[in-house]
C-alpha cells in the first residue's frame, strides 16, 4: 500500500489547533500516513519547491479552494485510489496567501470547501478526513450516516 505524506506550511501558533493536528497525525501514524510541518519562515517558492522535490517520485495535490471537493464518500474514495496506488500520495496545505496561481496550474488540486480557513484549521479538517476515511474503510463505528 502506497504512503499519503501531509505537507503543511509551518507548525500551528494556537495550542487547540496543535492538539487536533498531533492528536490526528498520531492515530494515521500506522495507517501510511505521514505529517510533515516545513519551516513557515520558509517564502511560498522555497515551499513549493521543497513539496515538489518531496513528491518527485509520486502525485502532488495541492489544497486550493478551486479544486475539486465532496463529500465523506468523496473523500473515502480518494483515500483508497491513494492508499492503493503504486506511488506515494503527497497533499499541501498552502501557506498563508495560499498557492500562486501559476503553481496551482501546475498540479492536481483538492479543496475541503469553499470557506476560507486558516492552515491550521485546513490541517485539522483533512487529517479529520483521512482518519474517518480510514475507519469507515475498517469498519468502525467512528462515523456515522
């Protein structure tokens, strides 16, 4: 089964987001997936191209509101294609400005909405996403229709 690595742009400044990232980014531990906090003094270009140097060997998607979104079965259908694929699955949350438009062009994009977020609020929620995908796929009671 293929990895899924979480890029995010700097370590969350509140301590309730931090809690929720940790606290998701340990249970996906031993589920393929993987988080990765970049230095936020690092300037949008440095960042992306750290994730692209990351992801050379696999798929990088970016986080935009633009891309393409759904619902949890959405979402759980993506969470299978990428745990199943021969490669590793790389997903980034954009920095503060988000992705230049020219970057955004260059790469596959999901969005978790049309809400603008901060990056802390946009790592809790896709981590929240990956960790329900990945117990309804074991079965769980963890989310209920």
């Amino acid at each position: 089964m293929a990895r899924i690595v979480v890029h995010t742009h700097g370590k969350a400044r509140e301590k309730g987001y931090s809690h929720l990232i940790n606290k998701y980014a340990e249970r996906l531990e031993g589920r393929g997936v993987t988080l990765i906090a970049h230095p936020d003094r690092l300037d949008h270009d440095a960042y992306i191209s750290k994730i692209e140097s990351a992801s050379t060997n696999g798929n990088l998607i970016l986080l935009d509101e633009g891309g393409e979104g759904g619902t949890t079965e959405w979402m759980l259908k993506n969470w299978k294609r990428w745990r199943l694929s021969d490669s590793t699955t790389h997903l980034a949350i954009g920095p503060v400005d988000g992705f230049e438009s020219a970057v955004i062009s260059k790469h596959a994009t999901i969005s978790l909405g049309l809400l603008t977020m901060t990056y802390e609020m946009a790592a809790v929620v896709l981590l929240e996403q990956l960790y329900r995908a990945s117990e309804i796929e074991r079965g769980s009671p963890y989310h209920r229709d």
